[in-house]
C-alpha cells in the first residue's frame, strides 16, 4: 500500500534536497508519466528548477517523494 499523498510533506522533503539528489530523483522517477531527461540537461538547470520540475512530478503522480 502507498502512503497517503501529503503536499507539505513533498514540499518540505523537496526544498533541502541537494541538487544531485534532485538530479537522481528525476533520472530514477517511476510514475504514471515518463520523464525524458538527460543527465547533462539536468545538470545544466538551478537547483530550484530541478526542485520545481520535481514537485510537479510529484504532485502529478500524486505520491510522497522518497527521500
């Protein structure tokens, strides 16, 4: 059974990610839509964005991030 969705919890465990946990967590995503990017674009984003485009994700499969 998956754990409940919680917005703020995403959002918490999310904002003090380091960017390549961010980066791993992207390449690595398993959810109801495929993600398609390359480590070397990945790279070449802020740490905010790669926070942002992950949160969406997130909030679109409507899971808990692991963390």
């Amino acid at each position: 059974m998956q754990p409940e969705f919680s917005f703020e919890q995403s959002c918490l465990a999310i904002a003090v990610m380091e960017k390549e946990e961010v980066i791993m967590q992207l390449l690595g995503f398993q959810g109801p839509l495929k993600l398609d990017f390359t480590r070397e674009y990945l790279e070449n984003l802020t740490v905010d964005r790669l926070r942002h485009i992950l949160l969406a994700a997130v909030v679109t499969a409507g899971r808990k991030c692991a963390s």
